[in-house]
C-alpha cells in the first residue's frame, strides 16, 4: 500500500512539474531592456523624419516594433526627467530633484517601489549600465576611495556600472557597484563643486591645453581631463579617470557582458547612453563620418551602439522574448557648453522635428521624446499617437508582471500597458510636463503653459523657454508646432485647465 502510495505521489509530482515546466517554456516572461539617450531629439532618427542623417538601426528596431509619436519624458532636463522613470512621481513633487552636480547625494528613495525593485521582486535580475545623475551616497561630502552607498544598487539594482553624474561633469570615473573602477589609495579622489582642489590645470586658466574650447559662461573652465575642461573640481584618481572617446565603448561593453550572464534567466537592463550629450568627443571610428559635425557623429555612435544589442540579442537567442524600449531624457541642444560645430555644421537638420524649443523648454520639443518599443513575440509593427509617458512605465510593467505596487509609491504613473503594446491606441488623458520654470498641461488636444516671470530665450543655448507672463493654450491637432496662443480666445478652457493643473498639483 505504501509502494503504491509513493509511486502514485512520485507519478503525481512528475506530471505536475512538467505541466508547469510546459507553461512556462510557453509563456516565459521577457526579458526587459530600456535604452534612454541623452539630449537625443524629436527630429534627430531618420525614422522619425530625419533626412540629413541616416540612422539605420534604429529604423530597423522601429520597423519591427512601436514607434510612438505622442511619447514624452516629463521634464526637459536630464535628471528630473530620469528621476520620473525611476520612480513614478513627478518630479516637481521633490525638491532636490533639479540637474544635480556630480557630488550630490542620492535622489532617489530607498524604502518605495522604484523600477528596478519593481522586477527585482518579480525575480528578475536587475541591472544598471550607463549615466547615473542621481546622486550617490547619503551627503555632498562623500569619500570617493571607498564604498558609496547609498546608490543604484540600494534602489533595486543588482549590478551597476555607471559614471555619477554627466560627461561634463567631475568626477570623470567609472563607478562599479558602488566602487570606483581603477582606484589608487595612493592617489586619492578628492572633488569639490564649490572650490578648486588640486593642482589640475582649468580651462579657465589654461585654455590653450584645450582640444574642445568651452563656450563663455556655462562654467565648463574648471578642471581639464583630457583635454576638455569640465564643470566641477577634481584631482587625484589619475588611473581611474576614463577617456571620453573610450567612456562609451565600455558602456556598451558591459551591458552585453550583463546580458550574456543573464540570458538564461530574465533580466532588467536601464542601459543609459551618453550621447549626444556634450562634450561630444565621439570615438575615433565615428569622427567625421556625419556632415554634421561632432553631435551627428556621436548620434552615429549611438545607432550603432543600438544596432549592437540587437546584434547581441539575436547572438544569444532571447530576441524575440525581449522587450527593447529605445527613447530619450529629453529634448535636443546645440551649443551647450562646448565649441564643437553643432551649429555651423547644422546643414539643414531640425534635431526638433516639426516641434518648438528643446531642451530646458516647455515646448513640446522639450519633452516629446523618440520612442520605440519591440517585442517580436507579442507586438506587432505599428505607428501610435497614443499619448505615453516614461513615468507610466513602472505601472505598466507592474501590470505585466502582476506586482502590486504599495499605495503612496510611484503616484503618477499610469498603467498604459495595453497601449505600449499596441492593444488600442488611446493613451493618457491628461500629463503634466516640467520646463525649467513652468509646468504644463495636456488634455486630450489641449495643451495649457502656465504663466511665469521666465526668460522667453535662454540666450546661453538659444532655446525658446516657452516663459511668458500670460497663460497660453495650444491645440496641438491643428497647431503642433505651438504657433498660435489660443488663450485670449478660449478663456474657459484655460480656467479649466489651469484648475485641473492646480488639483494635480495638490493632490499628494
């Protein structure tokens, strides 16, 4: 009786396991990876209008999949911008969250729900490779010869290589887990954002050791690394300071090194490029092969840096159950901060499309982002004019993934998963974006830019700031390219807008 028990167990268990080994070898969960570039533009992919230049790979990942043209970041800048993605909260809600210098502390809460921690409960692992911008550690005063924490890796990331802030900015070194790669106790780091450390010649004093000049008051003078003056002071760390033109390289590096670790198992990657953020000092492959001069030979750079993961991908086999997203922090900027031809070698392209301002605007350009999502095993190539936003992405996978996100965590983000994967084509009601002085609204068509004492012209990168000390309406339908301010001629709709602003505002 007892044999007959433990076979009929034993036959039991068997038939069990296998159903579910069926079950999942049917409908395993995707892998996820999230390509975010940095100050990439609207206008900037021949997917999505360019002409003058070609960027071949990401038409081809855009053939294959989603390609968004009513997608937005919520700020336009970098760090609050990022900040949203992590998080799910908008980033006017916290205070700090403004572009960060490369000493701030950590930003980013280590007790709520972010997107990592989202997919590391789910039992996925979890990884960071690329711009952080998010500060590290607990103060400004930090040691950087030893661990620091807290970081990416507090937040929900279970490897990180990352640099701390942007290229622009000291600390010029790679950060592995916490610690600096390539340190040297006999040649401590030290860095200041106040006053000069060291004795590193600056751009200020020593302009003629410069390759790249810096462009007059946007306080890129301070300490050089090779050869390109940067914001912030710096010294020690000789053999961990990283190259400009092999920075990238290694980034793209170690995100196939994670990907080829985990490709047997589900994995996260926020793989966070560089380009074409300044300074653009793309690699010497790419040097002179746009007509663009350095920013369309870094956005080269970046293609092919796309066209590499695909390439990686199908290598390992896990491309068509991976989800690959490909967008960008924010809008596009020319001359921000570095002499490097952006503008004289221009040639006719419109890195913001048929959109006004850019980055640091309240403008659509600022914030309407390129945005491609693939995932050959469940969506099917399609254009989308949902209205979609990095912030709905913790949400939406959530909803993927079946993780319940704890009330009070990521309270702006919207489950907009049936449209990421081309379900239907209706989006988001209402989002609320962030320039650098004012917030707006969009409603449906509607877009309203509340009143500010702003600059209407950031004279420093020739950007029109969207400012204006009278409120202004948009319909976005027939007017994309906000030319017309229609707020004289539709009060009540400004007073509705401006008070669904406020309730948004005041809600938590």
């Amino acid at each position: 009786m007892n044999k007959r028990f433990s076979l009929f167990l034993f036959t039991l268990i068997f038939f069990c396991c296998a159903k579910s080994a069926v079950m999942a070898q049917q409908s395993p969960r995707p892998n996820v990876i999230i390509i975010n570039a940095d100050d990439l533009g609207y206008g900037d992919l021949s997917c999505y209008g360019a002409t003058k230049i070609h960027t071949p790979n990401l038409d081809r990942l855009a053939a294959k999949g989603i390609r968004f043209t009513n997608a937005h970041s919520t700020s336009a800048t970098c760090t609050p911008s990022r900040y949203a993605l992590i998080t799910g909260k908008y980033p006017w809600r916290q205070t700090g969250t403004n572009i960060l210098p490369g000493d701030a502390a950590l930003i980013i809460p280590t007790d709520r729900t972010t997107l990592p921690l989202l997919f590391k409960n789910a039992g996925y692992t979890t990884g960071l490779v690329g711009k952080w911008h998010m500060g590290l550690g607990k103060t400004v005063e930090k040691n950087w010869n030893a661990t620091i924490k807290p970081g990416p890796n507090e937040v929900g990331f279970q490897y990180s290589f990352i640099f701390p802030a942007t290229a622009d900015r000291v600390p010029t070194v790679f950060v592995e887990n916490g610690n600096v790669v390539a340190s040297d106790p006999a040649d401590p780091i030290e860095v200041d954002y106040g006053n000069k450390v060291g004795n590193d010649p600056t751009g200020k004093e020593h302009p003629e050791l410069l390759k790249m000049k810096s462009s007059p008051g946007q306080g890129h003078n301070n300490t050089i690394v090779n050869g390109i003056g940067r914001i912030g002071w710096m010294s020690g760390g000789y053999k961990a300071r990283w190259t400009d033109e092999e920075m990238p390289l290694t980034f793209l590096e170690k995100a196939k090194q994670f990907m080829g670790e985990n490709k047997s198992k589900p994995f996260f990657l926020y793989y966070a490029l560089t380009e074409p953020h300044v300074p653009r000092m793309p690699s010497t492959m790419f040097k002179g092969k746009s007509d663009l001069g350095y920013r369309g030979d870094a956005i080269l750079q970046l293609d092919w840096a796309v066209g590499q993961i695909m390439k990686e991908l199908e290598l390992l086999g896990i491309s068509k159950n991976t989800i690959l997203i490909f967008t960008s922090d924010n809008g596009p900027v020319l001359d921000d901060g570095y002499q490097d031809e952006a503008v004289e070698k221009l040639m006719g392209h419109t890195p913001w499309g048929i959109y006004r301002g850019g980055k640091y605007s309240s403008f659509e350009a600022g914030t309407r982002m390129p945005f491609i999502l693939s995932w050959p095993a469940a969506v099917k190539p399609a254009v989308s004019n949902a209205l979609v936003c990095q912030i709905d992405l913790l949400a939406s996978f959530g909803q993927l993934l079946h993780q319940k996100i704890p009330a009070g965590d990521a309270p702006d983000s919207e489950n907009m998963l049936n449209a990421f994967l081309g379900k239907t084509l209706v989006g988001r009601n209402v989002l609320v974006k962030q320039g650098t002085s004012s917030l707006t609204i969009t409603k449906d068509n509607w877009k309203y830019i509340e009143p500010n004492e702003g600059a209407p012209l950031s004279k420093l990168v020739n950007i029109e700031t969207g400012n204006s000390t009278e409120p202004q309406l948009y319909d976005l339908k027939k007017d994309p390219s906000e030319k017309k301010n229609l707020a004289t001629q539709y009060p009540g709709k400004v007073k509705e807008l401006e008070l669904q602003l406020k309730n948004i505002k005041t809600k938590y």
